[in-house]
C-alpha cells in the first residue's frame, strides 16, 4: 500500500498542491480520500522535490487540507475485454449501466503510445455513408478523421447517427463497432442517441462513455482518451473496424482552457492554452491502419463552433489536424434542407485515395469537381442577384444561379433514413450537371462525358 | 559540479536538473531510462532540459548524465531513402525495436553499422587535403553518388587511403597527424556548416506547376513561404515540389503534422519515377516524420536535423531543395517549451526569439561554392498554417520579412476548388527579374513578355469584377467582357493544375510556354476580330476556346495543340479581323 499524505497546502479551482512528498512521477495517477470517505482521482502536472501539483478529475468540491493523499505509483489506465462491447460507462470509465465491473484481459495506458508513420498504412477504403454530399463529394475512408462541425441548434447528432447507421465498406459484411464518447452533452442528447442504438440494436456493438452537462469538466480530459484506447484495443486486438464518435470536442477544449487558467498558464489566442494544437493532436491523431493489423479507427467527432464562426481556435486548430471537415449549415437549415452539409468549406482529404474506377467509379472525382465548381459559382451569383437583379444576368449566368437551387433541392437533400448508393449520388449529379451547357463542364474529360452525361449515355451502345 | 546530476522537477517535456555540470545544448540522458534530452538553459546548479520523449512516470531524483555533446546528426551514407524522427532516429529501426507504436528509451543510430558501402578514394597518400574537401565517393543510390567529405574543421597530408567495402565508422583515410577519417561524420545541428562563399541565385527551381514557374518562381538556393489556411494546399503544393521539381536531392521534413501523409509519401515515392533521371523519387529523398503527436521537443529538433541533412549534400555541390511542413509547428513547439520555461512572452506566447531563429533557419539557404569547390544550394520552402489563415499573425509576418517568393493560399479558391490555391493578387517572387536571362535562353525569348501580360491581364480582371459586383457583366463594353473572358482562360486553363491528374499533375517548361502561347493567341485574335466588327456572342461560341480548356490534359499534348491552332485559325479567318 502506498503512503497517505495529508499535506494538501493549497486548492485552487481543480488543482491541489501536495508538499512533503517522496519523489512522485509525472502524470502518475492520485487518489484523494475525503473526509466522508468517498475517493476522487487526480493526475500529476507537475512534479518536484518541493511540490506536487495535482488536478482532480472530479472537481476539488468537498476537498480540504485534511484529505488524505496516495501517489498510485502508475499512469491512468484503462481495463480492457471483449467484454466492453454492450457496455455504458462513466466518464471516468466506471459502469453506469448496472453491469460488473470488466474483468480485464488487459490494462492499458489511456495517453496511448504515438503510432510510429513508418507502421501506418494510408487509409483507402470507400466508406459508404448514403449521405450524397458525403459519399460524392467528401469521401470517408476507413481509418480517416472527419469531424462535423456544426453549430448550436443543427441536427449534427442526427447526422452522426444516420452515419453510424448507415456506414459500411461495400462488398464486405463487417460491421462497424462504435464507441461512443459523450463530453459535457445535456443528459437529452446522450438520451436521443442512446435511444437510436437501442432502437438499431447498434448498443451490442458499441461501447458508450458518458460524460454529462453536469459532470465535472477536468473529468472530459480523460473521457475521450478512455473511448480511443477501448477504440484501439478493439481495433488492433480484436480486428474490428471501429468507428469513434466524440461529442462535443468544444466542451473537450473548453475543459483544457479552464485547466489552463487555473494553472495560471500564458494563453494563446482567444484564452486557450498554447499548446490546444498539440493535446488536440494527441486526441485525433489517434485514427488509422495499422501494417499488418485488420482492424482500424475511424474518427467521426462533433464540434460545435462557438458563433458558427470556423477561424475560432477550436474549429480552426481542428482542421489543422483532421483529414478534413464537414460543414453543416445554419442556412441551408433554415431552408429546411437535411442533411444542411454545406460542401463549400467541407472537405475530405483521403477523398482522392478512396475513389476512382477500382474503388468507385471512375468519373467520381471530375464529376465532384465540377460539382463544386459549379456550386460555386451559382452560390456567388446570388450575391450578385441580391444587388443588380436576375435580368442582369447573361443566360450562361441564369443557368448557373438555377444550378445552386437545384444542387441544395436534389443532391444535398435528402431523408434521413435514405440511404443512397454511390451510383444514385454520381447519377443524381450527372442529372443536375446536365441542366449546363454542355461546354462549360470543363472539369470533366470528354470521354466520361461520352459515357456518363445523360445526354450521350443511351446512344454509346 | 560533476558529470552526473539528478531530476529536480518535471512538467511535461521540460525537466529541471540539479547538480550537473552543463553547457547549453548538451545532450543527457534523464532518468534510469536514460531518456534524450538537451540543455536549453542553465540557472545556478540548476539546467533545464528538454526531453525528446515521453516523460511520463518520470520522478525527481532520478540521475541524469551528460553525454558532453552537442545534439548531432549522423552523416555519410545511408541517408537517402532514409525516413527519421526529429531526432533522426531511423523509425524503421524504432518499429523493429519497439513495434508499431512509439515507445521509450530506445535510442538508434541515425546510420546503420552493419552496411558496407564501396568506397572509392579520389585522394593518393601524399595529396594535401584541407576542410570539405572529397577524398573519394560511394554509390549511395543508382543515381546519386555520395561524395565522402573531409569534416569541416580537419585538414593535413593524406597518409594512408583505402579503398573497397567499409562500414560508415570504420577508417578509410588516414592523415600525417594521425586523425583517422571515417564515411560518416557528425555535425552538430543548430551550427550551421561552413561554406567558401555565398553566390546569386541565378536558375530556377523548375517545379512543373505553372503557377510557379510562370508567374512566381522560385530561385534555386532562394526561400519561399507558402502560408495557408487549412485545407487550402500547404501539403499538396509541397509535395508536388517534392516530386517534380529539378533538384538533386529532397529533404522533406513532416514538423507537427499528420501520421497518414507522411505515411502516403511513403507509399507513394518509391513508385513514382524520377521525371528527368526515371528512377524512383525515393532514391533522391530523405523524409523527417515527427508528426503532430510525437514529442514537442524532437518537433523543434526536426527543423535542425532536416537542414543540416541537407547542407551536407550541398557541400558535395548537389543541388537540394528542403520543403518544411509546417514552420508554424515548429513556432508552436518553441512557444510551448518556452512557456513551460516560464520565459517573458512576446507577441501571441511566442517567446522574443522567435524572429531571430525564423531568420537563423532561413539563411542556412543559399547557393553556395562549397568549401570543395564546387557549387551546390539548399531552396527552403516553408509552410506557414496562420491560426484563422489571417496572415497578420506574427509567424506569417517574420516570415515575410527574411523569404523571397510568397504563394499565399487562400481559402476562397480551394473552397471552390481552384487548385493550386495560390492567388495571384497577393503573392509575389522577388526572383522574377534575375532569372529573365535564364528564360529568354532556354525557354524563349518571348516568355517574360508572355507572362507579363497574363500578370496585367490578371491585375485588370480583377478590377473589372469590382465593377461586375456592381452592375452585373452583361452592362460592361464588349472590349471588356472579352478581356473578362480572355483572363478566366488564364485562371481556368493555364493557372489551374489538378495535383491528382496523371497528365496535368507536372507540366514541363515548354508545354507551359506553348500553352500560355496558345491561350495569348486566341486572345490576341479575338480582340482583333472584335475590333474588325464580329460580334462577341460569335466570339463566346469559338470551339477553339472549349478546346484550349482541355488540351493540358491529352498525352499527346502537342499534336492536340496543333490541331486546335487549325481550328483557331479557321474560325478567325470567317470571324475576321487580321
Ligand atoms: N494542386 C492541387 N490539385 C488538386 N487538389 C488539391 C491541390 N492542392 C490542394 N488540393 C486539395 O486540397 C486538399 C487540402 O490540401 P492540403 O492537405 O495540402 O492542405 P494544407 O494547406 O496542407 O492543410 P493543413 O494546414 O490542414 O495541413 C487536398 O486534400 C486536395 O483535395
Ligand atoms: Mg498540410
């Protein structure tokens, strides 16, 4: 048994500090007895013959200088079996759904080691998610991170779920495992997908950490480090394919900006530690293919953005580290448009690994480009309406302000059990590329024209 | 003081030691791990070292001992195709040792021990040899041959030289004062690496994107930043630099970014040739990966380690060209160690020196005359990822202040996916006018002229869509719409490049000329015929023009070039005009 101390000389906000201690190693995990004899659990920041400093997950509430305190002598770890799979948990990883405690088949530190570039294998399965602007035009790849970012109020979560329903990597059965990692929701967003798994019978494949409004905040630190390493012991043990949603990454970083200020750091832009790019990393970074390895992780997190505004730190170093973004879209919304995926500011960037003639379909990218180009330009001509009026335009101009209309009603749109193959997608955008003048298509080569555009399709054979 | 001390305090990567006796920038061994570190401060007893990592478990009054060096780089042969941490530790090595994930305590040596090379001396006993000079060479890879160079700071009489298969530490050279010259050398990495003197960019850096090429090319031995919001084509353009461009060597240095890029160069550059030697790329790079979540410290490392790689090729008189992706990471991770240090902050935490080490890793560029004679250079090519992509913040903004050639990225063009993402308004080549003489004698003549109109052409359209905002395009005079019309053909057929077409994703100097040419030509009639009285919507329908859209994609770019002249021809003889 290790040694207690009660030598807490100060508490302020979720740290203590401990003084009088034996060597203590960094990071190494700390329990603190309360008087009422209820335990709490801390981490260390800081260690030195003079003093520890030690953050609390739970909050310091009910804390005094007479806790007792005991150095684990190790780093947070998770236990790990098959047996996760079904499971509800804490935040901190305790079972919240009745159930036994795991008996573990392994431990396993929640930091997780960096994958090593050499090991890693570039993602390029085609995950189909029957989300048009997804599949079509942002593709996801098995072991690929693309976080939603979204806003207060859009039906980010609905879109989550439907993904999570709907994915799958065609020509194969495996289904997808999900672990699911709630930080600082409302107890009816964590109702509203739980009930979804349930319903789908998604719970037997998925395992949950539930992280509340009204839990503490140094508590979300841990969360989603707790969901990637069940996510990587499932995936790299196991052989599964694992999809990890984390929702929502703001109430992570605004977790790591309350840390900071306690500790008194130097902050960076806007109140966030300096170091948000580098701890976010060692969160996303956690995605991939392993040589050698069947499984992999495939990261589809949510962030809301603070005033729908995308260069505020959190989106804007997010999309430093993922591999793209899905925008969603307070005014395709407000039209009434689901899924409301603005594909503008979306990307994927293991799109142009995932597609093409032996993954997809060969006119996949091109018929993409032109899409976007096209939308584009329609999106900007209504700008352009707004001030001088339609009848100011030319009649290549008009065509292009009906394309955007038609693009938002046809391909963006869509119901949120529809599940579309990627040929319904490429076809639905041949459909609406057709209503152009043939010779403004200039993203596409002339001899998938020949084959695909509606207008030559039937006469090739 | 003595030679071994112990851990006084630990906070993430940054450990405080008491008791050693130190210099700044020695490398020791913390804690019964014996984990890398270096001295980047000293204070009384006290030094503070950054770990290269993972420090967790760490405890005070574990023993730390200085090695007395500084933090080096191993170099001779073995470095190409070669793909190290920010530290140089080979990972191939690491995952052998420590298996797919990065774990702890493992050191390895940047050069293998057990390969034999060929050694061939180019030195007799008797030959007077003095710093950097050759002494003999080995085939590194099928194209490159390694010049074996006397360390910087030795020189004496050849006394005895061999020839035939060694390893790197074994002794080929012999001098009258005893020292004993191996293939492999150390270089401390924040020193930089004598050179005889420094001379005037005078030739391009032939990238195969005519964005660059054309309108803002690069020297070689110059510096250009490429800043960027996310997603807007930092990567990309630098791999495609990578790739394409006429250098001898690539050093390319993945600081703070993702696993699976590294992992796709990786993949992809042992299977793409070599356009000007058709072996694979490989065989001419050598790739740093210390990605985002690997240790912040071997991230600051990761710079210094690339650029002296790459200077040692410049001292054989090769041509390199060092691509940094992202200089903002490596910004970070400085200000992340300076905090830690609890340094005074300067503009955004980053701390005061910021400027001075942006400036200090910059001018390592240079084409140079070697201390052998010969002449090499080192082209840097940064990325700068601008938090919110606002170019005002202050690693954008020193950056400015020291490089020559800035694409600036913007986000606008990727979003309606105009690739390279470069615009054309606001980046600029200080290299344009020195390298006119190089154009004119080996592209022709008329090609300064030709890109100087598409730049005016450019500058003008830009004033006609403010104009366009207001009254629409169809209120503007004819002249104008087809000069409108003739600056979107440069936007849409020249500047555009799709990085992912296996045609367009390298364009050699001549075909950007002809096509540049070509799309100035129909421009040129086109305005005569509309002066000669033929109707712009006659104008608008030339197939010729659809034709020009495409044209860069064919394989057989030429034969489709002539075809649409005749066409062009053809439909400006019945439109008129001269
Ligand atoms: N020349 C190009 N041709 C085609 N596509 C391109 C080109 N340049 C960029 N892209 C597209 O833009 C995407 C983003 O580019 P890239 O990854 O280079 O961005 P970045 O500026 O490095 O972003 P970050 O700062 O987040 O790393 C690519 O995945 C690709 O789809
Ligand atoms: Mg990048």
């Amino acid at each position: 048994m290790t040694k207690e101390y009660k030598t807490i000389r100060e508490i302020a906000g979720p740290l203590i500090f401990v003084e009088k201690t034996e060597p203590v190693g960094y990071n190494e995990l700390v329990n603190i007895n309360l008087p009422d004899g209820t335990t709490k659990r801390g981490q260390v920041l800081d260690t030195s013959h003079d003093i520890v400093v030690v953050q609390i997950f739970e909050g310091t509430g009910g804390l005094n200088k007479e806790c007792g305190v005991r150095f684990t002598g190790e780093t947070i770890k998770l236990p790990v079996s098959k047996d996760l799979l079904g499971r509800i948990l804490s935040g901190s990883g305790e079972p919240l759904d009745g159930g036994p405690r795991i008996v573990p088949e392994d431990r396993l530190e929640i930091t997780g080691a960096a994958i090593n570039p050499y090991a890693r294998l570039p993602p390029k399965d085609f995950i189909q998610t029957g989300i048009s602007t997804i599949d079509g035009m942002n593709t996801l790849v098995r072991g690929q991170k693309l976080p939603i970012f979204s806003g207060s109020g859009l039906p980010h979560n609905e879109i989550a779920l439907q993904i999570a329903r709907q994915s799958k990597v065609r020509g194969s059965d495996e289904q997808f495992a999900v672990v699911f990692a709630a930080m600082g929701i409302t107890n009816e967003e964590a109702q509203y997908f739980m009930r979804d798994f349930e319903r789908t019978g998604a719970l037997e494949r998925a395992v949950v950490f539930l992280n509340l409004a009204d839990d503490p905040a140094v508590e979300r630190l841990i969360t989603p480090r707790l969901a990637l390493t069940a996510a990587e012991y499932l995936a790299y043990e196991h052989d599964m394919h694992v999809l990890v949603i984390l929702t929502d990454i703001t109430n992570y970083c605004e977790a790591l900006r309350q840390m900071g200020a306690a500790r008194e750091e130097v902050p960076g832009r806007r109140g966030y530690p300096g170091y948000m790019y580098t701890d976010l990393a060692s969160l996303y970074e956690r995605a991939g293919v392993v040589k050698g390895r069947k499984g992999s992780v495939t990261q589809f997190s949510i962030l809301s953005m603070p005033g729908d505004d995308i260069t505020h730190p959190i989106p804007d170093l997010s999309g430093y580290i993922t591999e793209g973004q899905i925008v969603i879209s307070r005014e395709l919304h407000r039209k009434g448009i689901y899924p409301p995926v603005n594909v503008l500011p979306s990307l994927s960037r293991l799109m142009n690994s995932g597609i093409g003639a032996t993954r997809t379909r060969e006119d996949h990218k091109a018929v993409s480009d032109q899409l976007y180009a096209a939308y584009a330009e329609g999106k900007d001509l209504r700008g352009l309406v707004a001030i001088v009026g339609k009848d100011a335009l030319s009649d290549r101009d008009k065509k292009f302000l009906e394309f955007a209309d038609m693009f938002e009603d046809r391909f963006v749109r869509q119901g949120s059990d529809e599940n579309r193959d990627i040929e319904t997608t490429l076809s639905i955008g041949w459909e609406l590329l057709a209503e152009l003048p043939e010779a403004q298509l200039t993203r596409i080569d002339n001899k998938y024209i020949q084959k695909y555009h509606p207008a030559h399709k039937g006469k090739q054979e | 003081m003595k030679n071994k001390g112990e851990i006084y305090r630990i906070s993430g990567p940054v450990v405080i030691i008491s008791g050693l006796n130190t210099k700044m920038y020695d490398v020791v061994k913390v804690g019964k791990e014996g984990l890398m570190g270096e001295v980047i401060g000293i204070e009384g007893d006290k030094s503070t070292v950054q770990v290269y990592e993972e420090t967790s478990g760490l405890k005070p009054g574990e023993p730390v001992e200085n090695t007395g060096m500084s933090l080096s780089v191993e170099l001779g042969p073995g470095l190409l195709e070669s793909i190290y941490d920010g530290i140089q530790r080979p990972l191939p090595v690491l995952k052998d040792t420590m298996g797919d994930f990065i774990k702890r305590g493992v050191s390895a040596n940047g050069l293998s021990r057990e390969k034999e090379w060929d050694f061939v001396p180019t030195v007799n006993k008797g030959d007077k040899v003095k710093g950097g000079d050759i002494i003999g060479t080995v085939q590194e890879t099928v194209n490159i041959q390694q010049r074996i160079l006397v360390p910087p700071n030795i020189s004496g009489t050849v006394d005895e030289i061999k020839s035939g298969k060694f390893k790197v530490d074994e002794v080929i050279c012999t001098l009258g004062d005893g020292t004993e010259l191996m293939m492999m050398q150390k270089w401390p990495v924040r020193k930089p690496r004598p050179v005889s003197k420094k001379l005037m960019p005078v030739t391009p850096l032939i990238t195969g994107q005519r964005i660059l090429d054309g309108l803002f090319p690069v020297a070689k031995g110059g510096t250009a930043a490429i800043p960027g919001p996310f997603g807007s084509g930092k990567t990309v353009t630098q791999q495609q630099l990578a790739k394409w461009s006429d250098t001898e060597i690539v050093v390319y240095i993945g600081c703070g970014e993702r696993g699976n890029e590294m992992a796709d160069v990786l993949y992809e550059f042992p299977e793409i040739k070599d356009p000007k030697t058709g072996r694979p790329l490989m065989e001419r790079t050598v790739l740093i990966a210390n990605t985002s979540n690997m240790p912040v410290a071997a991230r600051e490392a990761s710079v210094y380690t690339g650029i002296t790689i790459a200077e040692y090729y410049r001292d054989m008189g090769y041509d390199v060209s060092l691509m940094a992706d992202s200089t903002s990471r490596w910004a970070e991770a400085m200000r992340e160690i300076s905090s830690r240090l609890e340094e005074m902050p300067g503009e955004e935490g980053y701390p005061a020196y910021l400027a001075a080490r942006l400036s200090e890793f910059y001018e390592r560029a240079g084409k140079v005359k070697a201390l052998c004679g010969k002449e090499g250079s080192i082209t840097v090519i940064g990325a700068v990822s601008p938090p919110g992509g606002d170019f005002s913040e202050p690693v954008t903004q020193n950056t400015l202040r020291i490089v020559k050639v800035f694409w600036a990225l913007d986000a606008k063009l990727a979003q309606r996916r105009h690739f390279p993402a470069i615009n054309w308004l606001n980046s600029y080549s200080l290299y344009s006018k020195a390298l006119g003489p190089w154009y004119d004698e080996n592209v022709s003549p008329e090609w300064v002229k030709l890109r100087n109109d598409a730049m005016e052409l450019l500058q003008k359209e830009a004033e006609l869509q403010e104009i366009v905002q207001l009254v629409g395009s169809d209120a503007l005079p004819e002249d104008q719409q087809l000069t409108l019309e003739i600056a979107r053909m440069i936007r849409e057929y020249f500047l555009q490049q799709n990085a992912y077409h296996e045609v367009d994703t390298f364009c050699p100097m001549d075909k950007q000329y002809k096509l540049l040419k070509a799309i100035t030509a129909w421009g040129d009639r086109a305005n005569n015929a509309l002066e000669s009285g033929a109707l712009i919507e006659d104008i608008m329908k030339s197939k010729s023009k659809d034709d020009l859209a495409k044209v860069k994609f064919e394989k057989d770019f030429d034969s489709a070039l002539s075809v649409i002249t005749k066409t062009m021809e053809d439909e400006f003889a019945k439109l008129g005009g001269k």
